[in-house]
C-alpha cells in the first residue's frame, strides 16, 4: 500500500490521540473522530458537582510511572510541560499504620537497595526474600518458562504472606486492575523489569496534576488543528466500509449523518464494536473478531470525597488496608487537593478489579469509604462524595493473554487499543504504544 495522504482515527482516546499525533507529525491530513464531548476516552475529565461545589476531576483516579517512555516522549514532543501536568515522586508504599518502602534518589539499583534496607514494617528475612526474588528475575531477564497465575508465582518464590499482602498484592492490583490468583505473572514481571527493575526515573511515580484530558488529550487536538487536520468530538463512526483502494466511513453527530473518505482507517475505538462497525470486513477480521470474543474485563471504582475545610487529608498517595469482610474497600487514596489546589479538599479513593463493593448501592459505598477513611486516616466525615464505577476499565490481564497485531489482513486498516498486542497490560502506555505502532505500519 502507499503511504496514505488522508487518514481517518477512530477514537480519541489516549491511543487515537497518540496515532493521530505520530501522524499529522509526519505531515499526514488526519481527521480525529471521537463519539464523546471530550477527547480521552476512559482517562478524560469529568465535572462532578458536591451539593454545589463543582470540581473538574477525572473518570477514575489515574497514576502514571517514569517507565511510561512512550508517554512522555510524546508529551515533550507535544511540548507540553510535563512537570506541570504531574507532580514526580520517587517510588513509594506508604501505609497510614507505619509500614513503609521508599525508594532513595540514588541511582540504581541503590534506589531499591536502600528501600529494602529503609523499609518499616518488613523483617530481615522477608527484606532479603524480596531482593534474592528480583534478583532471579533479572537473571532470567525477567521471563518466565510459561505463564502462569502471579498467586502461585510469589508463593514459590518465597514471598511471604505479608510481602504479598503489603506489596505484591497493591502493586499488581495497581498495574493489572486483576487479582492475583487470576493475574498474569508475565505482565507483572514485565511491568516490575521496567519500573522497579530499571533506573531511578523509571520507577518514579507521576501523579496527575492537571485533569486526564488536558494531560495529553487536548494538547493533541490542538497540534493536529495546527497541522491542517481535523478534530470531530461529539461524532460517531458507525461504519467503515472499502470505496475502491480508499474507505468510506459513516458518521453521526451533532449535526447529522455524513460521509467520509479516506485512504486509511486506524480503528482505536473500543474492541466489542469493532464487528459492528467494521461488519464489512467480517471475513478478514474474523481472527481479530474471535480473539476478542473470548477478553473479559475488570471494573475500577473512583470514590471522590469532599471534605470540609481543614481537614488534614494525606499528602501524595497512600496505600489502605482492604478488608471487605469489615466493608473496607478503599486500596489507595489521594490527595487531589495537594496536586491542584483547586480541588482542595477532595481526596479520591480507587477500588481496582471485581469484588464485593460491587454489591453495594452508591450511597452504602461511599459512606463505606469515608468510614474507612475515617478509620484509617483520621478524617471527618466529608461534606459529599460520589462514585465513579467504570464497568470495562481494563482488559482481565490472565495468564496467556492474547491480544491481536496492530496490523490487519485489511491493507489500511490498523487497530490501536490498550487492548491490541502489548507487552504491558491495559494501561496508558499500552494504548500510546499501540497508537504509535499503529501509525507507523501506516507510514512504513
Ligand atoms: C477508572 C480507570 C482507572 C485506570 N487507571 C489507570 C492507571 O492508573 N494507569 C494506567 O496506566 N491506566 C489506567 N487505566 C487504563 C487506561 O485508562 C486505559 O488503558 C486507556 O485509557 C485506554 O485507552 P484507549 O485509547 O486504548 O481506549 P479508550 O480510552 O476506551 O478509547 C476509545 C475511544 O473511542 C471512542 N469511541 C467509541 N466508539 C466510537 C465510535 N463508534 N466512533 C468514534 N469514537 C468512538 C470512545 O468514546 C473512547 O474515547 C484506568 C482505566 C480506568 C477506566
């Protein structure tokens, strides 16, 4: 196929954003269409009202790391300021009882080393169970014979159960959204080889200051507008059809339905509609059709609460102890009001993957949560909350998860997705890579 001239992006979530980015850089009149009001798909902003007061916050509490290279190349590529957009920490599990691991500024592996040698809360033995567990995995380059359940892969590699508990269990949760007797030992090694395993910066945590969708979405839209391309928010691809060498691809929007032409398609739209929308390609999809029939998915829920003047939320972010048995759900809580002042007085609360919190009503959640809080942080209680459940958040990331090229056997037609072939699982890298690698079979 020839370069194409026209290319037509399918979502505008974080990967349509980054494939449509690669290419109006490469001079290429790129038409972004995104069915929402806003640019980000599930890392966007939303307002939320507390009993009158309004604050710009996100779909769900998002927290990035320095191994996300992919992000921010493109982010300095799209100049933005990424020290204004996020606040950069060193590495940290911070529990409000005292247990502690923090990563030093030194260079690597003395980071880690003086974590281990830092950390509160571990015995001896367990400090050195972990570092002989890293150190077999750096020996084996971080890849195991076969994949397998993460549960079963700690238990064998001596990790005890407050190791896991305390570090593992958070850490996988936080990079999988799956839990580990479900989770893939694989992905978890590769997130581990490239954050905690890898330097300093890699294993540093970026905490979003700035709303998801001005994080990177809105700066993409305005350096596509200000190569000639186009942005369509509000507008929905509802078919993509061959027209000749080219593809004609139906839309709907705000202001009717309308035709467009293109020479290529990158599809970054979500997996399960991809039969719908593209039914005209049934037969060549049909692997890619099959592999996605067979994802499950996992929810998160973002609790944000409001709370009154004063009150001494944590700084940064702080690791909760989960007990559902006790309604505890809460896993993690950040301050948004340290980040932004403007969101003063709002800590967000994240419950990664299924479980029984799915059970409650909204108002029971939240009043759960800021027990919780209550509980383990010493806060009042707040003035209002609401709750967040994104039902898909991420792919389910078990062992042998197959996820399908970025390539199809339609020429022009790419995918792009958290959920196409990754070596990380469902994340904001995944789908930044994923664009990029996207665009760039286009440009090949
Ligand atoms: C609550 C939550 C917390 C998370 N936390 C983290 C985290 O801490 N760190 C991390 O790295 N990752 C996290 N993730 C995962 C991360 O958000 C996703 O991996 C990433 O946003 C996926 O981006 P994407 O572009 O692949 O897909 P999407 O964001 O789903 O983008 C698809 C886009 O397509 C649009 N669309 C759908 N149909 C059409 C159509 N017919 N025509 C046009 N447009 C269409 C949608 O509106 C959407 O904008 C989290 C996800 C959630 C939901």
């Amino acid at each position: 196929m020839n370069r194409p001239r026209q290319v037509a992006v399918v979502g505008g979530g974080w990967a349509g954003c980054a494939a449509a980015a690669k290419l109006a850089a490469a001079g290429i009149a790129v038409t972004l269409i995104e069915a929402s009001a806003d640019l980000g798909g599930r890392a966007r902003r939303v307002e939320l009202d507390f009993d009158g007061d309004r604050h710009v916050l996100d779909n769900g509490q998002h927290l990035l790391v320095g191994a996300y290279r992919a992000i921010a190349r493109l982010l300095a590529s799209l100049d933005v300021d990424i020290d204004a957009v996020v606040e950069r920490r060193p590495f940290e599990l911070r529990y409000p009882d005292g247990f502690r691991l923090q990563a030093s500024g030194l260079p690597a592996p003395w980071h880690l080393a003086t974590a281990l040698l830092t950390a509160r809360g571990l015995t001896w033995a367990e400090r050195g169970s972990m570092a002989r567990f890293l150190r077999a995995l750096k020996a084996t380059e971080w890849r195991l014979a076969a994949d397998r359940d993460a549960a079963g892969w700690l238990a064998d590699h001596g990790q005890s159960a407050r190791l896991v508990a305390r570090i593992w269990r958070p850490l996988g949760l936080a990079a999988l959204n799956t839990p580990l007797q479900e989770a893939s030992a694989q992905l978890l090694a590769n997130v581990l080889r490239d954050s905690l395993g890898a330097d300093r910066d890699a294993s540093m945590l970026w905490l979003p200051r700035a709303n998801l969708s001005a994080l990177l979405p809105d700066a993409v839209e305005r350096f596509v507008l200000a190569r000639g391309g186009a942005v369509r928010r509000g507008t929905r691809a509802t078919s993509i059809a061959a027209d000749g060498d080219r593809f004609r691809l139906d839309l709907a929007g705000g202001d009717g339905a309308e035709t467009l032409r293109a020479d290529a398609v990158v599809y970054a739209a979500p997996p399960a509609q991809l039969g719908r929308v593209a039914a005209a390609f049934t037969p060549a999809l049909h692997d890619v059709l099959a592999t996605i029939a067979r994802y499950a998915y996992e929810p998160i829920c973002t609790v944000y609460l409001k709370y009154p003047e004063g009150a001494d939320v944590p700084r940064g972010l702080v690791a909760l102890r989960d007990d559902p048995v006790v309604r505890a759900y809460g896993q993690w809580a950040f301050d948004r009001g340290a980040l932004d002042p403007a969101n003063r007085g709002v800590a967000s609360v994240v419950i990664s993957a299924h479980g029984p919190h799915e059970d409650e009503s909204m108002h029971a959640l939240c009043e759960a949560v800021a027990d919780q809080l209550r509980r383990q942080l010493g806060l009042p209680p707040p003035r209002a909350a609401r709750v967040i459940t994104e039902k898909r958040a991420t792919l389910a990331a078990r062992p042998g998860l197959q996820r399908p090229a970025q390539t199809t056997r339609v020429p022009g037609l790419v995918l792009a997705g958290d959920w196409t072939a990754s070596e990380y699982p469902s994340t904001l890298e995944a789908a930044v890579r994923s664009g990029e690698a996207a665009a760039s079979a286009l440009l090949q």
